[in-house]
C-alpha cells in the first residue's frame, strides 16, 4: 500500500476492528476530501482483482482528485490530473478536454510556467461533488 493510501486507512474501526478509510476531521469538507481520496484508492485496488477496463471512469477519476487535492479551489497541474485518472494520457487529456467543455473544469497556464496547464474544478462542480460525497456518506 502506498503511503498516501496507508494515511487514509491508518485507523482501526471500533465496531468491527476493520480499517476505518475516513477518520474523524475538523471540518466537513476534510471528512469529504478524505472520502473522495479513500473512494478513489478503493477503485484503484479492484484492479488486483478486476481487469481495470470494466469499470474505468476517468472522468470521475479526475474530478475526484481535483475535489481532494484542489482543496479551497487551488489548481492542480494537467500531468497530476492524467496521472490520477489512472488511463493513457491521451486518454485522459480527451476527459479533461470534455469535462472542459461541460463547464466541469476551469484550466489556465502556470504564472510561473507557461508550459504547465493549471485545472481547478468550477464552483459547479466542486458542489456537485460535495453533495454526492455527503449524500453517499448518509445512505441507509
């Protein structure tokens, strides 16, 4: 397991002694930030027990890391994005270039670097995430 997976997964759950991927936070948005990194680390190890290509959501996959790692907006660069979509880049670049268009994902060049492209969720989306993060940590 690697080490931010292991972070995630470090607390012993009280009631059944099982590994807690969500441990308590200070605020609402760092439960659901921890819950949208664990929800993506769980994906990523179907994959020792599933070809990846039966449930790859790249799209899903980028606005999920944008939601934690863009924490309070902040833009995160187009090769971590591709990284974490967890497809060939090319593909991935096809889903940030679609999530783009639907007004998902706002993209703009590095200050510091104009070669680097800087993506940050809309307002719109980060809200859409959040309350799919909350709605599925309420479920009966």
């Amino acid at each position: 397991m690697r080490g931010q997976d292991a972070a995630l997964f470090s607390d012993q759950n009280a009631n059944n002694g099982l590994l807690s991927p969500i441990a308590v936070s200070a605020t609402p948005d760092e439960h659901l930030y921890a819950l949208a990194r664990a929800f993506t680390a769980s994906r990523r190890r179907l994959t020792t027990h599933l070809d990846a290509s039966l449930f790859a959501n790249p799209g899903l996959d980028i606005m999920l890391f944008l939601f934690a790692e863009g924490q309070g907006g902040r833009a995160v660069t187009m090769n971590a994005c591709c990284a974490a979509a967890g497809v060939p880049r090319t593909t991935a670049l096809r889903w940030v270039k679609l999530l783009q268009e639907r007004g998902l994902i706002d993209g703009s060049d590095d200050i510091t670097d104009r070669r680097v492209t800087m993506l940050a969720l809309s307002d719109r989306a980060r809200q859409i995430i959040r309350t799919w993060l909350t709605d599925i940590t309420v479920v009966p």
